[in-house]
C-alpha cells in the first residue's frame, strides 16, 4: 500500500477532475432518468413481449441498475482504459520504472482507479434512481434493499471485470485503441449471447458477468405463470415501439441464490487474476524501439569513426536544394489526410475495405441504417485526434505560432477530415444518387460533416479525445438502436425531412464557430 495508494490517488483526482469526466457525468445523469421511461414514453428499456413491469420500488430499482451495468460496461471501457498510455505520454513512467513497486502492484493499482471512476458514476446514477421512483413511482411503498441489492451484485462485479480489462487491453495491444475496442465488444458480444441461454449454468450467471441472465429468467418465469405466455427471453437497451401500449404487471424483484453471488466472486477473482498475468507480461516502460533505435546509432557511429575520415566534415550548401515558400492550403490538406490514412495499423483497412465493399451490394436500407455507422465508428481514433495531435505530441506551441495557423490549419484539419469521411460514405451516396434521393445524399453528406466538426470541437474544447470517443459511442448505439433524435446520418423516415436536415446543418454551423472562437483563444493564450 505504499507506493499502490499514491497512484490510485493521483490517477483517480486526474481523471475526475477533468472537463471530460464532468461532461460524461452530465450525460450519464441524463440517461439514468431515461433508464425508466415515463408512462406515455415512446420506448422502452426493459421489453418482454409487449409487458411492461409496474413502477414499484423493486422494478425501478432492478431496471435502473441492471441497465447501469450494461451502458458502463461498453461506454466504461472507452472512459478508463487510457490509464498506462497517459503515464506513457507524460513519462510518468519512466520514474514508476525506477521506484520498487512491482509490476503487479502497478497494474493493479491502475486497475483500482478505473474501478472507482465508473463506481462512481454508478454511485451517481443509484442516486438518480431513488429519485426517478420518488417522482413516477406510482403509489408504491420504498424499499431501499430493492436499490441497493442490484447494484451490488450486478454493477459492483461487473464494473470490476471491465477495469481489469481495460488493463489487460493496454498491457497486450498498447497503443492499438481501435482493436481493443472491437476485441472488447466483441467479448461484451458472446456475453450478452448467454442472456436467454437455457441452460442452467448460464441461467445461474455462471457465464454472465453483468448478470443479466438471472433477470431474464426471473422476469419471464414470472409472466409465463401468471399470464399463460410462452415467452423466451428479455429485450435490454433503448427499444423504440412507438405509443405501444404495454400490458402492466407487478414483479417483486429476485430471489438471490448462494450460486450467483458466488459467481459474482469468481467474477472478480477472475478480475484479480488476469491483471496478474498481465503483469508477467508488462513492458514496465522498457520498449524495444527505444533500445534498437540506439544500437543502430551506436554502430553507426562505430562504423563512421573506424572509417578514415577523407573529406573535412562540413555542409555543402550547393548541394541542398533551393528554398520554396507555399502558403496555400492544399499542402496542410494533404499532410492531414496522409496522416488520418497512415494512422493506426494497415489490417484495419481490410476490414474498412470489406464494410466499403458490402455496402455496395447488401440493401440500400441496412447500408446506410448500420454498415455506415459502423464504419464510421471502427474511424473513432481517427476523428479524436484530428484536432489534439499537436498537443498530444506537444508540439502546440510551434502549431500554433505558425503562419495563419485559424486561416490554414484548422480549415485544413477540418477539410481533411471530411474528404475521408464523404470517401466512406461514398457506396451510400451513389446507391441514393441512383436511386434519385436527393434528400438522403444531402442526408449523408451533412452528417459526415457533422461528425468531423463534433470531433474537432469537442477535441479543442476538453485538449483530449476521451469525451468524443465516449459520446460517438453513445451516438452510434442510439443510431443502430433507431432513437429519432440521434440520426445525424437521416437513415430513419421522418414526418419533416427538412426540418431534420436543417437542425443537422444549424448544428455543423454552431460547432464551426465554436472549433473557430475555441481555436483563436488557444492561439493567442499558449
């Protein structure tokens, strides 16, 4: 505990005390009062074959928490999982190195601070519930167990899972954020499978780290006895049925077993042992490049010393080509898009390559409702960093004192960032073309400008890329999850096309202005 409980502290007041975390809680509180929608809602969070639990205390509480477990394990991992990188970025590690803490205890630590970043939006989002029951519970006594009890056994294990893999994330892949993402949701995937299994090992939550199947199982035993139904499984997430009418019933929430509370600990220890085994495996800030990088200099420096030196060492200025002054801005252009192309590894772009390619040939509707999505979220890091490279390199201050740096580099961030966004688009917007909608090439084209201005506001205004990655997420669950609000790509039908176009276009405005006022400040403050 010497040396563990000063970077738990230090990485907790960090993370907490930035402008990001401050903007996700906000909208973590907004989407804890959405976890129980109002009677009159349009959707749904819990869907069980046109039921629909009663607000008592127990179904409030069991909702709200289990629904917590579910948003923070996926958005969660894109919050915390940063924690080595930025002791990397700010050679904090390479002074951990040299103190005696072991590889383990550091690790471990990290993971600790990540567990307590999301318990506490957990612990914030508990606090909403109780007041989401005060003011639509419906003449239903409380019962503070029926609060309690979810979170402890569903968010409290499962946020703890979530942390130590985003440890073992950046032990195994480093710097590779987009695949850790998609091996992680990809795990998240196969879990969520086990919700409606059957079997008895996986109705036990044996298998199911976030303990949705217990649920499951009691929810549907309950209105297939009560009701005469036959229904299979549970619905979780935002579910968009219109003004559907939902037939009500009482559930008095679970009855804990022995066995799942148990799983729950094998969860954890589960938890403590992949850190472990990470740590076997930690660089601990060693990195080969470094060392290779220097051997090569050493022989080169041994081998141009043992050579007999027959020309005076001095710089031929004939030699070197003439100077060219160009203050245009094609050049900063291209160097922006060579660099979004360039960036991360080269297999990402046969998967890019292949959602390009199946967007051409499946139909127009699940194209641009889902692959599109997608393929614009697998681009996250890229979007990120468009605007915060320079001061993730450190590199602002020169960037900044540049010629025109509001006339040139910025515009050219921004222009770059769209010429590959419209490129992803383009299988889309030629099957629209073909087929003469107009409204949905206007569609696509405004939202993929929409997406590059978000990331470049919302980079320049925090100074990193956590509050973009976290919120483009959100975007594109509650896209692929047909919320009305959120189709900045103009995928769903709507009533008014235009008016869904011009708020589009009014927003890409509004974040243009802001990236320009936010920008001239930094400039001008370094």
């Amino acid at each position: 505990m010497q040396y563990i409980y000063p970077i738990i502290k230090a990485d907790y007041l960090q993370r907490t005390r930035s402008y990001s975390f401050l903007i996700t809680l906000a909208i973590t509180i907004f989407m804890a009062y959405s976890f129980i929608p109002a009677q009159d809602a349009s959707y749904t969070t819990l869907s069980a074959n046109g039921y629909k639990g009663a607000y008592n205390s127990a179904w409030v509480g069991y909702v709200s928490g289990i629904m917590t477990t579910i948003m923070l394990s996926y958005f969660g991992f894109l919050l915390i999982n940063s924690g080595i990188k930025k002791d990397i970025d700010t050679e904090v590690g390479l002074i951990i190195a040299t103190t005696p803490i072991s590889n383990f205890k550091y690790l471990l630590s990290k993971q600790l601070s990540n567990y307590l970043v999301l318990l506490t939006i957990a612990g914030i989002t508990f606090c909403v519930s109780i007041g989401v029951f005060l003011i639509r519970g419906t003449g239903y006594p409380f019962i503070l167990s029926n609060f309690i009890l979810p979170y402890m056994f569903f968010a409290v294990p499962a946020l703890f899972v979530v942390a130590a893999l985003a440890v073992v994330g950046e032990v195994f892949l480093g710097k590779r954020n987009i695949l850790q993402y998609i091996v992680y949701f990809m795990l998240c995937g196969i879990c969520m499978g086990f919700i409606n299994s059957k079997s008895e090992a996986s109705a036990s939550g044996l298998f199911d780290p976030f303990g949705l199947s217990l649920i499951t199982k009691s929810v549907t035993n309950h209105i297939n006895t009560h009701y005469a139904e036959n229904i299979k499984g549970v619905s979780f997430g935002f579910i968009f049925n219109g003004q559907k009418v939902y037939k009500p019933f009482v559930w008095e929430g679970l009855n804990w077993s022995a066995l799942f509370i148990g799983s729950r600990l094998v969860w954890m220890a589960m938890g403590f042992a992949l850190v472990y085994i990470s740590s076997l495996f930690f660089h601990r800030f060693d990195f080969k490049q470094a060392l290779s990088a220097k051997k090569s200099e050493k022989e080169a420096a041994s081998i141009s010393l043992a050579q007999p030196m027959t020309k005076p060492i001095g710089m031929n200025k004939a030699a070197l080509p003439s100077l060219t002054f160009n203050y245009g801005i094609y050049p900063l252009v291209k160097t922006e898009f060579l660099l979004l192309i360039r960036q991360g590894n080269k297999w990402l772009w046969l998967l890019n390559s292949g959602l390009w390619i199946a967007m051409c040939f499946v139909p127009l509707n699940i194209a641009h409702a889902y692959l599109l999505p997608i393929l614009l979220f697998l681009q996250v890091t890229r979007w990120s960093e468009l605007a915060t490279k320079e001061k993730t390199n450190r590199v602002h201050y020169f960037a900044y004192a540049s010629y025109k740096p509001l006339q040139r580099m910025l515009p050219a961030q921004i222009l770059a960032g769209i010429v590959l966004a419209v490129s992803l688009c383009l299988p889309v917007i030629i099957r629209c073309a073909l087929a003469a909608g107009i409204y949905a090439i206007v569609d696509v084209i405004n939202g993929a400008i929409f997406l590059v201005l978000l990331a470049v506001t919302l980079g320049i205004l925090t100074g990193g890329k956590k509050l973009f990655e976290v919120f483009f997420f959100l975007l594109t669950y509650s896209v692929l999850n047909k919320l009305p609000v959120t189709d900045y790509l103009g995928s769903l039908p709507h009533q008014n096309m235009n008016l869904g176009l011009l708020l589009v276009l009014a927003l890409n405005l509004v974040l243009l202005l802001i990236s320009f006022v936010a920008r001239r400040y930094q400039t001008r403050h370094l």
